[in-house]
C-alpha cells in the first residue's frame, strides 16, 4: 500500500520511511554507484597530507614509501599497504584490498575479510574493553573485560548475542527450533521460528501462530492483526497522537489506510510484493501531500511539505526523488545565483582563491554557505544509465553526474575543512582529482570502472600507463609505462627511478644506485657546513 506520511508521526521515522521508498526506487542505481555514500563525510584520511617535506622511495610497479613529520605510507602492490598518522593516532591497513583491510585509532580498531568476516575492538579509558568478531551469519563471539559482554554465537546450533539486530540479548538453540530475544522490559520468545512467537512486557503483548493468526499490541500506541496470513490484515496506528491511524488490507485485492478526521486516505488494487500496487493513491491534506503509483512501480508520482518530499518515475526511462527543504538563495533564483557564484569563481585570482578558500567562501557548488541553506539529498536518472546525485548538509555539498560505467564527475565540498573536490573518470581511459587543498592526480589507464581510491592505489601500478600528481607541499610526480621510469621533484630536490637504477639530488646528498643499494655511490652535504663525505654502496651496506 502506499505510504502517507501523517502530521502526528515523529520527524525520525517519517525520514525513514520517506528514505526507505527512495532506496526502493533506486535500488539499481545505488547497487552500481555502491561507493557514492562512502566519500561523502568527512573522515580520516589514508595517505600523506599536508605541507611538511616528504621522503620518497620507489621499485617499479612493486614497492613505494612515503615519510613525512607524523606521517608514513608504504605500498608493496597489491599484496600490502599501510598508512599511519601519529597525531591522529589512526592507522590503515590492506592486504590485496578489498580482501582484507582494518583501521582504527587508541580508541577503537575495525577489520573486515572479504567484508564477511569482520572485527571490531573498542578501548575505553573509563571502563573495560571489547571486543566483537564476525563470520556472518555463522559464527559471533564477543568478549572483554567485563563478563556481560562475552557471548558465543555458533549459528544454527547454539549461541547467544549481545547488542546485536536490534536487541540487547538474542539467544537461541538448534535455530529456529527454540530463540529468545529481549530489549528492556520486553521479552520474546519463539519455537520453530517464524511460526510460533509470544513475547510482552508491561505495556506490549505479541502473539504469532503463523500464518493463521498474529496480534501485536503497544498499548496505547498501535494494535495489528491478521488472520490466514499475507490475505487479511487490519489495525490502527499513532493511537497516542492527535490523528490516529488505520488500515485494512484483503490481499492482493484491495487496501485501505486512512485517519480519523478524514485528513489521511490511501488505496490500492492488487498489491504485489516488491511491485506495489498496479495503481494506488493517496494524501494527507494536513500536510499537503499526495502519491500515486501506475502499473506497479513503473510509474510514480508524489509530493510532501514536511517534510519537503519530490518524487516522479516513469521507470526505466526518467526519474526525480528530492527529500529535505528546498535551498534558499540570498539574490535571486537559485539559478542565477549558481551562474554568478560560478562567473566570479573564473575571475578570481590564485591568490584571492586562497583567501577566499581560508575563509570558507570559495567553493562548490553555487550556492553560498549561510544560515538557514538546509538538508536534501536529490537523485535523478534517464534510461537509467544516466544519474545525478546532490547532497547539501551541515557536512557536505557534492553534485554527481555518472553515465554508467563509462563517466563519473564528482565535486564535492566539505564545510568543516573548508576544502573542495573535483573527480573525473573516463573509463578506462584516465581519472582525474583535484582539489583546494593543492593536490591532483591524473592516472591513465583506469579499468576500475567504479570510483575507488583505494582500489587504483594498490592495483593501479599494474596497468597505468601514464601518472602525474601534484601534493599539497607542492612535491610533483610524473610515471610513464607502469613505473618503467618515474620522476620525483620539488623546487631543491630531483629523484629519478629507470628499471631499478635511481638518481636522488637533494641539498642534503647526492646518489646514484642500482636496486636501491645494490650498488652505488653516495655524496653527503652535513647539514653544520662541515666537509661533505662519499660512501660506496655494496650488497646493501654502506661501505
């Protein structure tokens, strides 16, 4: 049936709900562009930055290092890599990522295998430690310094969890031949499970013979029934708000929802699971809302005013879901004040975008970060191989066009660090990122056909034919036939790597060696202006 929101429901579970539909509807495009969400708040950062000097050393395709004041990173591609950051306290780890990879701070540690077995330890100053482990749904063991968080989970035959789906305690034996399941007060239990199910507390009373009868009661709050199960069902909802609800549906024939002044009404005709109704309608007139759905899921139309709520899908060629308010402009529309945000952006000067930068007003996209500009999430696709995602919150603005898999042109800006970013990706030909903070970074070929910057770090030595970057301290990088040859410079420094011979020029020495000590000769300059000295290089030894 379709799902009205009502004036009485909370602000959290009407944004989950709304969320839900979206998710639905755009289940394909999410599932292809899995790694959108992942960029999009701020978090920590898993290679060198800042603009402290660097020491760099390289081997081919094989091997890179990176050491700077706090920081270090270390590549053996693809089997290993690790990054650390003392003043963060943070450590990344892969190996032959995304097989396996772990982060994690003094504070707390995740690791996941194949993202099936999984791990996750927290340390607590104030009380003891845990530590939780995953062979989802297999196997789950927790334990720590204090006895109420150990558990054992050997699924189907016996185990017990802690804090997990949901529930403080979750037991069970030969599942589903006997679970229990508890959260407060309220405690259930289940035989041959989902078949027979009680469970209540003071102010709850569930009961299940499936699929004959259920009843499940909050009192005060909501109360549903069915008989002969998914073909009658009824109950009322919201019974403590102003505007209770209620519902009746005779599967798949007909459903009904609607509330006791009339304001809330839906209906729909041959309801379908995962299809919804071949047509269904409704609205809630207190909020000035409506949808409606044609042939199932292939045509849909809806609005809402709180919260704002947009929705048009003709399915698989065109569709629009919007969810938070609409932004506010200063000047203007929002679309002339994008066109003059964007026309002064051009006529800016580098040092003007500097300023502008530390103050946190040059950026993208076009609209400018006052009070009142407040949360949406937007996406839209044609055909569906085209798809535009927004995203304008406290933390982020980004703007996302993709035509799957060949285009990807991602800009983002985070508020907090002031700092903007632009990602291009032809695929397979070549990426492209840059950002405010001094950085880009061009590599071609790149067969990765999502955006993964973790992925074309490790593998992308193997086959990139060309690279060049540019770091926030201004230290260049330029590669050419998977690292056959590689340049490394700054403004007092030269460092060049050809098929396992190397020439480093820096203030502090000079070098020439063969696969990185093998053989070589080294010049220093002391740093107190005494007498520069030369040392031969043997078998790795400094002689």
């Amino acid at each position: 049936m379709l799902l009205i929101p009502n004036e009485s429901h909370a602000a959290r579970p009407r944004q989950r709900r709304a969320l839900r539909g979206w998710a639905v509807t755009f289940l394909l495009l999410i599932a292809i562009t899995t790694f959108w969400p992942r960029g999009l708040a701020a978090e920590m950062p898993t290679r060198p930055e800042g603009e402290s000097p660097r020491d760099y050393r390289q081997f081919l395709f094989l091997y890179e290092q990176t050491e700077a004041a706090g920081q270090s990173e270390l590549f053996v591609h693809p089997f290993y890599s690790h990054y650390g950051n003392q003043e963060r306290a943070y450590d990344y780890h892969t190996v032959l990522y995304p097989i396996f990879y772990s982060h994690g701070t003094n504070f707390w540690n995740r690791w996941t295998f194949l993202y099936f077995f999984t791990g996750d330890d927290f340390y607590h100053e104030d009380s003891a430690d845990d530590t939780d482990l995953f062979l989802s749904p297999l196997f789950h063991l927790g334990f720590g310094e204090a006895e109420k968080e150990d558990y054992i989970s050997v699924f189907p035959v016996y185990g017990s969890l802690r804090n997990k789906l949901g529930w403080s305690e979750l037991s069970y034996f030969m599942f589903p031949v006997y679970a229990t399941w508890a959260h407060r007060d309220y405690r259930a239990y289940g035989i041959l499970w989902p078949l027979i199910m009680w469970g209540g507390s003071p102010t709850r009373n569930d009961f299940r013979v499936f699929p004959l009868y259920s009843s499940k009661k909050h009192f005060g709050k909501y109360e549903r029934k069915t008989v002969l199960w998914p073909f009658f069902q009824w109950g009322s909802e919201g019974l403590d708000k102003v505007e209770p609800r209620h519902y009746f549906f005779s599967f798949p024939f007909y459903g009904r929802k609607w509330s006791d002044d009339g304001n809330l009404y839906a209906h729909t005709f041959l309801w379908l699971p995962f299809l919804g109704g071949f047509v269904a309608w409704g609205g809630d007139e207190a909020r000035n809302s409506f949808q409606m759905n044609a042939f199932w899921f292939l045509y849909q139309y809806g609005y809402n005013e709180d919260p704002a709520i947009y929705r048009h899908i003709i399915f698989p060629f065109y569709g629009k879901y919007r969810f938070g308010t609409e932004p506010e402009s200063v000047d203007g529309s929002d679309e002339e004040r994008t066109r003059l945000v964007d026309d002064e952006r051009v006529r800016r000067t580098d040092e003007e975008r500097g300023r502008l930068a530390e103050e946190g007003d040059d950026h993208f996209p076009g609209y400018e970060p006052v009070e009142g500009n407040p949360y949406y999430k937007e996406a839209t696709f044609i055909t569906p191989l085209y798809v535009n995602l927004k995203t304008h919150s406290s933390v982020v603005v980004s703007d996302y066009d993709i035509v799957i898999p060949f285009y990807w042109n991602d800009k983002r800006y985070y508020r907090r660090e002031k700092e903007s970013e632009s990602y291009l990706k032809i695929w397979p030909l070549f990426h492209y990122i840059e950002s405010d903070a001094g950085r880009y970074e061009f590599r071609s070929l790149a067969l990765w056909p999502l955006r993964s910057d973790h992925f074309e770090r490790n593998w992308g030595t193997y086959y990139a034919l060309l690279e060049n970057n540019l770091y926030e301290n201004g230290d260049r990088y330029f590669a050419t036939m998977l690292r056959l040859y590689s340049r490394y410079w700054n403004k007092s420094e030269e460092h060049h790597f050809l098929i396992g011979f190397e020439y480093h020029n820096t203030p502090d020495y000079w070098n020439v060696n063969f696969l990185g000590g093998f053989l070589g000769w080294r010049r220093d300059y002391p740093s107190d202006g005494g007498d520069a000295y030369n040392t031969l290089q043997l078998l790795w030894l400094d002689i």
